[in-house]
C-alpha cells in the first residue's frame, strides 16, 4: 500500500540519492494550509536579520492550499490527492541577483523529473515562458518565485520558489479551469500507479523534482540550452503586454526564441526585435 504523505516517507525517497542538499529538520509538512509561499515569507519575516539564515534549504510541502497563489495575485487552484504544492527557500551567499533565474531552474527541474517517472526519460513536457510546464499544450505546473529582503538592506537575501503541479486533472475540476489545465497522467492511473509501485506518487515526484532542483542549483548547471529547447512559445504569435495585469491592449509579435538571459525574444509587426523579462504573453 502507498506510504503517507508525510516528510518521514519523503525523506526515506529522498535519500535513495547519492547526493542530498537538504536538511531532515527543514522539510515541513502540512495537511492543509493557505499557500506555502506565504507562510514561508511570513517565516522569513518573523526571523531577527541574525537568525534569517536559519531558514536556508526550508521546504514547505502541502497536501492542499486554500489560497494558493500564481503570478499577478492571481489565484493557483491546489486539489487535495491529485497535486503537490511545495516552496523551498534559497539564500546565495551574493544574495539574490534575479529570482526569474531560480523560476527556470525550478522549470527544467519538474520536466526532467515528470520525464523520469511518466515517461521513462523521454521528452515531453515544454515551458511556456516564464513559469508555466506544459504537457499536450495544457499547463500541468506552474511556478512562482518571490524575493525577500532583509529589513534595512537594499539586498534581496532569500528566494522563495514556489511550485504546484497537477499529477492529474480531477473530473470534477471546474470547467474554466480544466479548458486550461491538464494532468501528467489520468485520474484513474493516479491509484493503479501507487499500487505499482507501493508509493505515494506525490512523495516520488516531490523528492525527484527536489532531486533536480538542488542539483542544478547548487551545482550551478547551465540549463539555458535546455530551455530554449523546451519553449512552447517559439515560432508562435503572442500578444505581449509589457505591464502584467494592466488593461493595456498590449501589442502582437512573433516569438523568436529565448535568449542567453532568459529573456523572451519577439519580433514587432514593424520588424523591431526586442528581449523581454517581464510582463505576459497569451496566444493572439
């Protein structure tokens, strides 16, 4: 029968690896809770500046959020059973120069570690720049990185990365959000899956994306080939608007590609090439 979902079995999946940057004590879990980034910020915040660095390596692991967040306050919808919901804390020692950075490394992560256990290693999952995993063209993860200052200090000390991945799609998922939404694998597989392997699929995905994450992290993996690989956006015509969440009509443009930076790469209906690092593209 699957083990439960709790950090004990994660951490007996976790350590199966031969190289471990957690830390037992920092791995949290909760039944319930609003939203694991925001209770890891609100940890961050209690800390004295002394004690921050104490918070280091903290996961944060949910079976569900009742205010589950994504970009733009907008709302991430976190089914209990189907899904994972987890945030983990990073603070390089220069301090955080970009949180987007830690948002593709985050990305690479949950595709290489969805692959690994669905697919058997092969490629399947594709980013949709700059936080959103897609499979079959439907968002199956989606990936929100905050920065945390230290009171006092212009230096951003700590990112929080927060990630929320449908294992599967629920048939009683509301329809706005099954138009846009999708799952790795059905609902119906989530069981005979568990029963297979005699494990809780989202400890076994939780502990591979965590795998992935810290490596690439700490080892400092240059992934940026992989990624520019897996834009689901490139060649296709989005509609950019520069201010996310502002009720700028935005303008149509072809995207390029990703560059070296992580940046978006369009090309304008007057031929104007530009790199983007922010805002929100759709599909025009």
């Amino acid at each position: 029968m699957p083990r439960g979902f709790n950090a004990e079995n994660f951490w007996a999946e976790h350590t199966k690896h031969k190289e471990i940057y957690l830390e037992k004590e920092k791995v949290i879990f909760f039944d319930e809770i609003d939203s694991t980034n925001s209770e890891l910020l609100r940890r961050l915040t209690d800390c004295s500046p002394d004690n921050l660095a104490t918070m280091k390596n903290t996961l944060l692991v949910s079976a569900t959020q009742t205010a589950g967040k994504g970009r733009m306050s907008r709302g991430f919808w976190s089914p209990r059973n189907t899904g994972i919901y987890f945030s983990f804390c990073v603070m390089p020692e220069d301090g955080v120069r970009n949180a987007a950075d830690f948002t593709v490394c985050a990305g690479i992560a949950v595709c290489r570690a969805a692959e690994r256990i669905f697919f058997n290693g092969k490629r399947a999952l594709q980013i949709k720049w700059v936080n959103d995993v897609l499979f079959n063209g439907l968002k199956i993860c989606g990936i929100l990185t905050e920065g945390m200052a230290v009171p006092g200090s212009e230096k951003v000390s700590a990112a929080v990365i927060g990630i929320g991945i449908n294992i599967a799609m629920p048939k009683s998922a509301p329809s706005e959000i099954a138009s846009r939404m999708g799952g790795i694998i059905p609902e119906e597989d989530v069981a005979r899956w568990e029963e297979n392997n005699s494990a809780d699929i989202r400890i076994t995905l939780l502990s591979e994306v965590m795998h992935e994450l810290t490596s690439i992290i700490f080892k400092k993996e240059n992934i940026i080939k992989e990624y520019q690989s897996r834009s689901w956006l490139t060649g296709k015509t989005v509609l950019v608007k520069p201010l996310a969440g502002t009720e700028d009509s935005g303008y149509p443009a072809k995207v390029l590609g990703i560059t070296d930076s992580a940046g978006l790469l369009v090309r304008t209906e007057d031929g104007e090439t530009r790199e983007l690092f922010s805002g929100e593209v759709t599909l025009h």
